[in-house]
C-alpha cells in the first residue's frame, strides 16, 4: 500500500502566519503537523509516501522540511499542483505515482488521536478475505474506506448520510442543509476504482473536484464503500484556535525532559521538556509545556499549554495556552495566552513616550487588546 498526503492550499485561515509558511509545518508541541501524519503512515507500514505541494515557495519549503524522507524511512515522491483544484484533483495527478496500488490518502493538516495501522489493516484484511477462494462469490472486497465522526457545524464538511443498517447512501460537500452531522476526517482508503471515478466527475459549483463526489461515483457504480466512527478527538488544524486545542493535547501526552540548563532560580513543574542548549535564567515554566533548542528564557513565565519553538527569546514575560514559532523575541510583556505568533516576530513594550500600542501588522492579522 502508498500514502499520498495533501499539503497544497493556500492556508487562508491561518494567515498571516501562512503568507510565508505552509500551514502543514506549523508546529505542533515544537514538530510541524505534517511530520505526525508521515510517522502514523510510516506506523502502518506504508513506506513510499506521494506529498502533493502547491507549485510556489511553501511547495519548496515542504520539500525542504521533509527532504527525501529517509529521515522517516520512507521514499518521498513530491507531485505539484498548479493550484487548489479540489482533493479528487490530487488523486488524479498522483495516478502516476500510485499506478494500480491500494493507497491511503490523508490531509496534511489534520490530527487525529487515532492511528492509521488498525483502519489500514482491516481493509486490507477485508480485501484478502473477500478475494479468498473459500469464500462465497457475492462475497465485496471493499473498493474505498472513509473515517466518519459527528460534527457540531456539519455545513463546513463532507457529510456522509448512513442508513439504518449501516450503508454509505448519499455523501455532500459542504452542504447549506446538512441532512446529516457525519462528517468526513481527512483519511481514506482507495483501490484503483478510485481513479475511474475521479476522471468520471465534474467539477462542484466551487470549481473543484471533490473527493465526495468521486466516492458518491463509486457507491453509485454498485461499488463497495466501507466506513468506520472515529475513535478519539480529530483536529482540522486550519484555524487558531483549533491548532491551539491541537497543541493541548498533544503536550498533554509529552514525557519530561530536561535537555537545556535550568540555573538554581528557576522552577519546572509537571510535564515539561526543556530541549537541547535552551537556558531558563530566574524563570517559571508550568507544564506541560515545550521549549524549543536554544531559546531563553530570562525573568519570564510559561504557563500550562505552551509551546515555544527554537531560538526564541522572552524576556521579563507571562505566556500560557500559546504557540510561538521559532527565531521570535518577546520582552515586557504581561499576559500573553491564547495566542500564536509566528517567526521571526518582536512583540515588546519599550517604555517609550508618549505611551501608545504601536503596531505593525500584515495583512489578515488579527489583534485582541487587553
């Protein structure tokens, strides 16, 4: 079996961070969201992975954060794309790649708690099982495997509707009048029909072709589609605050670690990883919390939910329930939380007069003022 993993886009929701960054390496607890979603392929045995890039700087980025996945034991094959033309698009110009393998498809910025081994193998066993001589002739093997779980604002998914004995009936993109609150999670499994129906549909009235679509094709074919509930939380990363409640949770599960210096006026309490040459000079970090290789941290707090990445500096500050992205310096400020700033930001309070909040901001910046 091959992975593809979607890390196109433009990111829109996350700007500005993601007007220089692709949204797929913003870090989660100091490792960017896509690397969890190689390393859960990796741990159910897919070892040659397809990563679809935008054709610009943040496809260039990906593939230098990622290189040729040797570092993850796999073999990266990366397939550009012009533009955001819709996930059945990907699978499309990934034909080349993937030929006629059964293959997993997973959205590069989403987390889930559950891994992909036990989803890939029970397709795998249901297709061996299925074309096992001692089984009877009307016996399916499963020609796609979609991972269901109930929504609160199904209008901004794929909904699945299922029947009462439990069959796929109808699948919708993003619909005004959601007749169900199922929504798609961003992995699935495909046999080669799949590349039937992407090439039989039409493109949505967002201009896109839609995977939804393509799997509504292959149910209308006759074709066996299987579904699992999710087990556990999924994250769709694509927004502030659910990137920060993705974050929660995944510090939630780190093990200590002391790597960096901690002088004799500091404290560390609960679950916190300090990393390698980070210093904390008279500093509080409250776990779980994560600080990144060679930032310091003098006279400051970090509080529960942290993350702050390399090379960062906070002076005479107070953070909690934050993300803070490498090479980024922080000085006199009290309180900062619920936050994510990006690289290489200075956010200080000088002390110059007249005193006044003096702001630079990009474009789709967002300020909260105390």
């Amino acid at each position: 079996m091959k992975g593809l993993i979607l890390s196109g886009g433009s990111g829109t929701r996350l700007r500005p961070i993601t007007h220089t960054s692709a949204k797929q390496l913003v870090p989660i607890a100091n490792k960017p969201i896509l690397f969890y979603g190689i390393e859960d392929m990796v741990a159910a045995g897919v070892t040659e992975i397809g990563i679809v890039i935008g054709d610009d700087s943040t496809g260039e980025e990906i593939q230098a954060a990622v290189g040729d996945g040797s570092q993850f034991g796999v073999t990266i094959t990366y397939i550009p794309q012009d533009a955001p033309r819709g996930l059945a698009h990907c699978v499309l110009i990934a034909h080349e790649f993937l030929g006629d393998e059964d293959f997993v498809m997973y959205l590069g910025d989403n987390m889930l708690e559950q891994g992909l081994a036990e989803f890939v193998d029970r397709f795998e066993a249901e297709r061996h099982a299925a074309n096992s001589p001692t089984l009877h002739d009307d016996a399916k093997a499963p020609n796609a495997q979609i991972l269901l779980t109930k929504v609160d604002d199904p209008s901004r998914f794929g909904v699945a509707v299922v029947d009462e004995v439990g069959h796929i009936v109808t699948l919708i993109e993003k619909p005004a009048d959601p007749p169900s609150d199922l929504a798609l999670v961003g992995v699935y499994l495909f046999d080669a029909r799949i590349h039937d129906a992407v090439r039989a549909i039409e493109p949505s009235a967002r201009g896109e072709l839609e995977i939804t679509d393509a799997i509504q094709w292959l149910i209308d074919q006759g074709l066996t589609v299987r579904h699992e509930v999710l087990h556990g939380w999924w994250i769709d990363t694509g927004k502030k605050d659910p990137l920060l409640d993705c974050n929660r949770v995944v510090l939630d599960t780190l093990e200590p670690l002391i790597a960096g210096s901690v002088d004799a006026t500091s404290r560390v309490a609960g679950r916190v990883v300090v990393e390698e040459d980070a210093e904390l000079i008279n500093s509080t970090v409250r776990g779980p919390a994560i600080i990144g290789k060679r930032t310091v941290l003098r006279n400051s707090y970090v509080g529960p939910y942290t993350s702050i990445d390399r090379d960062c500096e906070l002076l005479d500050t107070e953070i909690e329930h934050s993300v803070v992205l490498s090479d980024s310096r922080i000085t006199g400020i009290h309180r900062i939380q619920d936050s994510l700033i990006g690289k290489q930001v200075e956010v200080e309070r000088s002390g110059t007069r007249p005193r006044a909040t003096r702001l630079m901001l990009g474009d789709h910046s967002v300020v909260d003022l105390e």
